[in-house]
C-alpha cells in the first residue's frame, strides 16, 4: 500500500491581521489531492443460468373474490377476517426508477434491449450489385436487384427490396451521388430520410486525387463528416445508413450468471483442436471398431496403428 | 501498436460513498498518541473532480480528488495518520444453501432488509460482484475479525426459498433457493468455493468455509487501492525560516521591541530586548531576547515607515 507524506505549515492556517483574530487559526479547511487507483483482474467468462418459472400458486383472489382454494384465504374466511388481498388489492408500492443496468420487478425482458439509432460510416461501393443487363443503362433507378420478404428483429415483417431510389439513370463513371438500397421496406420512405429498415448506400462519383467530398444531410446521412477519395474503383465513396438494432432476442438473451471456478481468469471459450488425422485408407466403413474400445490414449493409437491407421504426425509434439 | 499485454492499473472513479476515512494522531513520534482512530465519512471529506474533457456536464476525473480536511480537527501540532478505504458493509449471513436447479452452485444468502439503508441499493441483482467478504469470529472475546482469511463474491441474485424434494431420498424435503427479483433474500456465490479434487465433496471434508447462518461478515468493495497519508502539522518550515533570514525586520530602540515581519509585512514575531545589570555594581550580565506573548501592533510595517 502507497503511504504519502505531506508536511503542512500550521502559520498558512493562522491569522497575521491587526485586529482580534491575530494568531488565531481562521482557516475553516486544508486541501489535499490524492490520486486514487485500482488493479483490476479480470474474472473471465460467466456460465449463463436459466430461469426456472416458479410453480404456479394459487391466486388469493379471481374475478375481486376471495379464492377459497387458496389454503392462506380459506383460513382467513373460515375465521371471519377479510383483507384488501383477498378482493384483488394490490399494493401501492412504487418500483423504483428504470435502469436499463438493473433487473427490476414489472420489467420484461424486451425493456432491457435498446435500439434504434443511426448507424453510419464508410465503405466501398456496391453498384455491382445493381448492374442491370441493358447495354444503355448500367445503372437503372428503380431496377430490383433483389427482392425478399423476412421478418425482422423485432417480428416485423418487412417486403423487402434491393433497388436504386435515385437518381434517373445514373451514369457511370460519372455517376451523381447514388441512392440505393439493400432489403428495404418497399414503401415511399425507402431511399429518404426516414428509411428505417434493411440498409442504404449513397456513392460520390469518383473525384479527383486529394479532391474533398461534402456529405450532406439530403440523403438522411447525419453524419457530416468528410472524406477523400482517389480514383479508384475500390475505394472507399460510399456512405452506409442503418438503424442499429443493438442486444436484443435474436443476438443474445439475458439470464441470471454464475461463475464456475473452473474458468476463472479465462476470457473465451477453451477451442479443442484436433492433431491427429486417422487416415482410414480403404478401410470399409463396417469394420470391426470394436479395435478402438482398447484405445485410451495417443500413444496406444501409435503403437496399436499395425498399418491400419496412417496418423498424421506433423502437429503432434 | 498493441504488444499482447494491457495494463492492470486504472485511476480509480469511485463516489466519494464509497469510502471511508479514518485519522489518528499523535503529538510526535515518541508517543502513541490517541487510543482510537476517529471515523469520517467518504463525502465528508472527499471532493471529486470535473474531467474538462468533458465540456457539457460533469464527469468524473478518474484518480483524482481533492481531501477537505476540517482545520479545526486538524490544526493541532503533530502527526495525522490518515487511511482512506473502501467503505465496510456490516451484514449477518441469514442461511447458507444451493441453488435448486444447481444443487452443485453453493452460496451464502443475506436479507436485504437487515442491511443498513444506505447500501440496500448495492444488492441489486450481480451489484455485489468483485466485493471481498470477512469473517467475524462472534465467539471471541477479542480481535473477532479472523485474520488472513477471506472470500470474494463471483455472482450475486436475488432468490426465495422454496422446498424442493432432493433426488436422493424419498419424499425429503429440503430449502433450496429459487431466482425471484421480487424477494428481499440476496444469493452471493463466493470464490474459492470448489473443494479440492484431492478431498472431493463428499461428507463436505473439503469443502472451502463459505460461512455459518449467523454469522456476521464484513462486505467491502474492491474498487480502489487503500492509502495512508501521514500529515505533520508543523510550526516552522522553510517559510517561516526565511521571514527571519529575508523578511522586514525593526527594532525599537525606545522600548527594545524587536519585530519580524513575514513576506506581506504583517507581524510574525515579536521580542522584547533588554540587558540584565548587577544591581550593585551596574556590570551587564545579560542582553536578552524575549518572545513576547502579546503583540504590540504599534510596531505594524506601515506603522513605521510612515513615521
């Protein structure tokens, strides 16, 4: 443990002034820093535990009336009492505020999934996709490269289409900025800005070397950033949009975790991997694997191979 | 470019709550000094810090935090020993049991509602996890703390119990706990808690202690380092030498008053200067300097230039 050392005058805490405070303490307080660290370990992974339901009870009360085949409320009756509970009263208890880090009474499992902001970046264009089979119009607004129908993330169904929304027949090389998109809804938001499924693509025509592109929000790209481009088919001219879909049930589930020890410290999944290639050669499928049974370890498959087994030693140390 | 390694020390972003602090003193290093250590709490005394980073709201600037020591218990001529450490959650093991679905997952269970109001927000659903519990011995009748022995929770839920016919009998019955988030019992699974593959399980013979229903335990977070500052008040320091090497200085040679000035001209010391004569024969014996204990501010610096 770190043990600091200050040496503090006590005259800066004592009054000098010609008037009764002389050589009284006048100073209310002393300030110190102090730098505050922490070592930290990595525990490693977790073992998810799922959730047993508990057994079903019997409700003290159906339709506001005390439910006699609950054994608590058929006591109460038989001896005269009657409370709130027994007619369908809840407390009034206040949950406390919601916190998306917390697991709270009343909260489902969808209320801890967050999504729907935009997601935008760069990357390299994917007009191949949206070549058309006409000699005169490579690149056709309107044309579906691709069409399907799939439900989303949140069981949404969505008719889904791969198109070019604008401009009018775009020519390449010197193409306008591009609009198109990739499993969009098929309705009159797809290519604006308030698209919000499958994913949009807008491609800059190529500049020139070291020539700056302004990115702007007609497109509904939020992000203003700029970026060069040099001329080159590859190159990054692209801005991707997408509503991002965060945790939620088709990427993980939520649980209760525990920790076995036997993983602690470690950070992924142990990966097995196989050095030892059993090479059966022309060994019929029906043969007598009984012969394994006697195996236990590598050394026996070593010894015991009586040309019946090729192992491919290349990995075994 | 990153090498493989990562660093294992971080500034530390606590609340001020979740510290506490305790002083002792001493006059000087020849003396015991006080008996007890005195007690402060974590935001009495510490102050966090703006990131400036940070230009639209306060965020926390990791590490750093100002020290607000009150002057009136720290202005005393000696040495403050002061340790700042993780704030302790005083708590009484309720039961000790296994989960129902994972007879094989042991752990300790508290009642939230016998935890002091203030860290009842703490046992929230794995909000215990990282935290070192410490045994208390209530059988001794000094030092109950057991030393060097300690275990640190892996996984914290919120469980009720439930009775659970066990698969090795017929008909028993027994308390296993079930995950509920609307029930006031906390599970805690502690590490180490794996008995050693040379005693297995059975008969519990090598079976780490995790604690008896009843005990008390101390809960104490692991989010930053303890440290010990040691703070000497002292009366002179190279400051104070200077006044009387290069501050204002007079002598009053009507009444020998011989006055020390500090840097902003105000008094800091004051003498009074005198001979001492045989009264018989008038021979000086002694020329004397005399600290005086009351301050005549006739001699104030701009009282005597001005003249």
């Amino acid at each position: 443990m770190e043990i600091l050392k200050r040496k503090i005058l006590r005259e800066t805490l004592i009054s000098r002034e010609n008037d009764v405070s002389y050589g009284t303490i006048t100073a209310a307080t002393i300030y110190l820093k102090v730098f505050l660290t922490q070592d930290i370990d990595d525990m490693g992974m977790y073992t998810d535990m799922e959730y047993v339901n508990r057994p079903w009870e019997t409700p003290a009360s159906i339709g506001n009336k005390p439910n006699l085949a609950n054994n608590l409320v058929n006591e109460l009756v038989n001896k005269g009492l009657n409370f709130p509970f027994m007619s369908g009263a809840t407390t009034t208890e206040v949950p406390p505020p919601f916190n998306k880090d917390l697991r709270t009474v009343n909260r489902v499992v969808s209320d801890f999934y967050t999504y729907g902001m935009q997601v935008t970046g760069f990357t390299n264009n994917k007009l191949n996709e949206y070549v058309t089979t006409l000699r005169n119009q490579k690149y056709r607004k309107g044309y579906i490269a691709k069409s399907e129908v799939y439900t989303n993330f949140l069981g949404v169904n969505i008719n889904g289409i791969s198109t070019i929304t604008s401009p009018n027949n775009p020519v390449f090389p010197k193409l306008f900025p591009v609009v198109y998109t990739k499993l969009g809804n098929n309705d009159n938001k797809l290519g604006t800005v308030y698209q919000t499924t499958g994913i949009k693509y807008v491609t800059y025509p190529s500049p020139s070397v070291n020539e700056t592109i302004n990115i702007d929000t007609a497109y509904g790209i939020t992000d203003l950033r700029n970026f060069i481009s040099p001329t080159n088919p590859d190159s990054v001219d692209t801005v991707i949009s997408y509503i991002g879909e965060g945790f939620n049930p088709t990427n993980t589930t939520l649980s209760a975790i525990t920790k076995e020890e036997l993983y602690f410290g470690i950070v992924s999944e142990p990966e097995v991997t196989s050095d030892v290639f059993i090479d059966r050669g022309s060994s019929s499928v029906m043969d007598k694997h009984l012969r394994l049974s006697e195996i236990v370890g590598v050394q026996h498959l070593v010894r015991y191979g009586n040309k019946f087994y090729n192992i491919n030693e290349n990995n075994l140390e | 470019m990153a090498s493989g390694t990562y660093g294992t020390v971080r500034p530390a972003d606590i609340q001020p709550s979740d510290a506490e602090i305790f002083v002792h003193y001493t006059t000087s290093r020849s003396s015991a000094g006080e008996a007890a250590l005195t007690k402060y709490k974590g935001e009495d005394l510490l102050v966090k810090i703006a990131n400036p980073n940070n230009t639209t709201g306060f965020e926390i600037f990791g590490g750093l935090y100002t020290l607000k020591l009150p002057a009136a218990n720290f202005s005393k001529k000696g040495i403050y020993t002061i340790v700042i450490k993780p704030i302790e959650i005083r708590a009484k093991i309720a039961d000790c049991g296994v989960l129902s679905t994972l007879p094989d997952v042991k752990g300790i269970i508290f009642d939230v509602n016998t935890i002091d109001v203030k860290f009842r927000e703490k046992f929230i659903n794995n909000g215990l996890i990282g935290y070192r519990v410490e045994y208390l011995d209530t059988n001794a009748t000094s030092d109950t703390k057991i030393s060097n022995f300690f275990r640190i929770i892996t996984s914290n839920n919120k469980v009720e119990g439930t009775n659970t016919q066990m698969t090795t009998s017929n008909g028993q019955l027994a308390i296993r706990y079930l995950f509920n988030d609307a029930s006031a019992n906390v599970f805690c699974t502690l590490s180490p808690s794996s008995a050693p593959t040379s005693r297995p399980n059975t008969g519990n013979n090598g079976f780490p202690y995790l604690g008896t229903m009843g005990q008390n335990v101390i809960i104490t977070n692991t989010f930053f380092n303890p440290i010990m500052i040691e703070i000497e008040m002292v009366d002179h320091d190279i400051e104070t030498l200077a006044y009387g090497l290069f501050a204002n200085q007079s002598k009053s040679l009507e009444d020998g008053v011989y006055t020390i000035y500090n840097f902003s001209d105000q008094i800091y010391k004051q003498y009074n200067l005198y001979e001492i004569k045989d009264k018989f024969t008038g021979k000086p014996l002694f020329e004397v300097r005399q600290l005086r204990t009351s301050i005549d501010v006739s001699k104030e610096f701009n009282n005597i230039k001005n003249v």
